[in-house]
C-alpha cells in the first residue's frame, strides 16, 4: 500500500507542476483545496490515506483535461 501511495503522490506532483509552470493558478488552487480536503477527511488511517490520495490524483488529471473556466 505504501508504494501505491508513493506511486500516487509523485505522479500528483508531477501534475501539480505541470500546472504551475503553464501558470493555470485556479486549476492549482482548486487542486490544493482538493488535496487539503480529502486529507482532512481520511487521512487518518493509512487506507483512508491512500484513497485522499489516489482521488486527489483523479481530481487533478480531470482538472488537467478539463480546465475550469474562472469569469
């Protein structure tokens, strides 16, 4: 389980600055407030932080695909 969250977690960052090289700045908070949120919420337990995880990174390649439009 802990390679699968190492796995996660780098592949998250490797988005995360994706991002902040491409200057997407509401793409990259929307995707901290997801990370700091789904810790908050299962990152008690190492299962429940394997799911923050592996949801955060499904959050962040959506965000990636699908850029949301800021007015």
């Amino acid at each position: 389980m802990l390679i699968i969250i190492g796995i996660v977690t780098a592949i998250n960052l490797i988005i995360l600055k994706l991002k902040f090289e491409q200057g997407r700045w509401g793409d990259l908070a929307l995707d901290f407030l997801a990370i700091a949120t789904l810790s908050a919420f299962f990152g008690q337990t190492l299962g429940g932080m394997t799911i923050a995880m592996v949801s955060s990174l499904i959050i962040s390649v959506y965000l990636y695909i699908f850029p949301p439009e800021f007015a």
